[in-house]
C-alpha cells in the first residue's frame, strides 16, 4: 500500500507537536523507564559494541543519547522538525557532537541517508506502526549496512494481553489492534492511519538476505507505555507483573505479544 504525501505530513506534524512534551511525560514513569532499558539492554546485546548505528524514527533522541552513553556511535534521522530540534538540542547541551550526529529523513526515504555503511540499524517506541507495508522501508537496508550488522526493530503487534483484558470496559479501545485495515491514530489534534504486525509479517518484509537473531515481547504483562499511573498506584503487584513479564518475554508465544515486540534481524548479505 502506498500512502499519499497527505499522510506522512500529517505524521511528521502530530509528532512535530508532541516533541515538546515528550520527554516530560517520560519523568518519573517507572513502567516506560523499564521498556526503555530493557530495548537498550537489548541493542547493546546484539550490536557489536562501540559500533556506527542508524536510528530510525528517532524521535526525540532520548535512545540515542543513552546508548552513546554505552559506547555507540549513532546517527540519528526522523522526518519531523520539531523532534529534530530536540534531538540538535541534546547534541548541544552534552557536547555529543562526536558520537552523536542528526539528519531530517523519512524511514521510507533511507536511500537518502548518509554517513554509512552501519554496524546496526534501530528503531524504538512502533515508530515504524505509521506505514502499511514495511518493505517501503527494508528495500534499502542492503545499501545502509555491512554484512552481519543487525537490524532491532521495536513495532506494536496486533496481540497486547493487558488491552484485551479491558475489552470488557471499554471494547473499542480493548480490540483495536484487532480491526484488518489498521485504526485512525489522533495525535496532538492531528490524525494518520497505524497499523500493527505479528513478528511473522515482519520477519517476511526483510526478505531472505535477513534471519532472525532474537525476538522478546516488550511489556507483555505490565501496562502499556501510555499508563503512567498504575506502578505507582499498584506497586507491588507492578513488581510481580514485570517478574512475569522477564520469566516469559522471550518464551514463544509471548515473545510476540505485549504493548511491543523487539525483533532483532541480521543481514547475510
């Protein structure tokens, strides 16, 4: 499916508006700290340490800065100005400019990219949930990466145990990843289509010069990213669901399920 221009200005617009409160909304929210450092841990698990990445949909730069902090060296792109801005303004204050470098590009538009060949290449937060078909974006990984790099995508799947289990509260909300065709997103007062993905559909759009490394479902049993309330008003039994959640994130099915998944490919060239 290709999307009109319509779409990813509109896209680019309702994350331009939320840049500025971001990472606010991020402070002193236990359960998103959590899915953050566990998609870090990930990536510093399966890249080649001190290694060149690409990030993809960047956003604010939040996951840039942090694994330059463990020894990365990342070039971080996203097509929305105001994210940009944040991303430029972080370079500045922690005199990053060395480990840390920015381009305004779409992920549809990678063969624009410059500063490769990468070690690695990431994507966090279902950045990549704003397109229809993923292979508008894994048709140009060949050209950006090394034999070996890996690719850890972070995407939303169509399976989140704790949305179905408010279905009976609120339907709409509970099955919308369910709906065939995706869901209107409304985003700061702007709207765009999203879709979800199994890890099967995802593995399939990187096509056979990819195999799979890892998958590990993201907040599987915990709250979604958007519930910043429920670890400090449950705290205990927030403990006992991430105990769950690192017990079987990696065990089949849940490795697929969650709020996220991470699914981490390597290119065989």
């Amino acid at each position: 499916m290709t999307h009109p221009q319509e779409h990813y200005t509109n896209v680019a617009e309702a994350f331009s508006r939320k840049a500025g409160v971001y990472d606010a909304f991020g402070e002193n929210h236990a359960n998103m700290a959590r899915m953050r450092r566990k998609v870090h841990d990930h990536i510093a698990a399966v890249m080649p340490p001190g290694g060149h990445l690409l990030e993809i949909n960047a956003g604010t730069g939040q996951d840039a800065v942090a694994l330059v902090k463990r020894g990365f060296r990342v070039h971080a792109t996203d097509f929305a100005p105001g994210m940009l801005a944040e991303i430029e303004a972080k370079i500045a204050r922690g005199n990053l400019g060395g480990r840390l470098t920015v381009q305004a590009c779409s992920f549809t538009e990678l063969d624009h990219v410059t500063g490769g060949p990468f070690d690695g290449l990431y994507s966090n937060s279902g950045g990549l949930n704003c397109i229809a078909d993923l292979t508008a974006v894994t048709r140009h990984l060949p050209a950006l990466l090394r034999p070996g790099a890996r690719v850890t995508w972070v995407i939303m799947p169509r399976i989140c145990p704790w949305e179905l289990a408010v279905t009976i509260k609120d339907f709409r909300v509970g099955t919308r990843r369910l709906r065939p065709g995706g869901i209107l997103a409304h985003v700061e007062g702007v709207h765009f289509m999203t879709y979800y993905f199994s890890a099967a559909q995802t593995r399939r759009a990187f096509g056979p010069r990819f195999r799979q490394v890892q998958l590990e479902g993201l907040s599987v049993f915990t709250p979604t990213a958007d519930n910043k309330t429920f670890a400090v008003n449950h705290e205990r039994l927030f403990r006992a669901l991430t105990r769950l959640d690192d017990a079987l994130s990696r065990r089949p099915p849940f490795n697929s399920w969650g709020d996220f998944f991470i699914l981490t490919m390597e290119f065989v060239g």
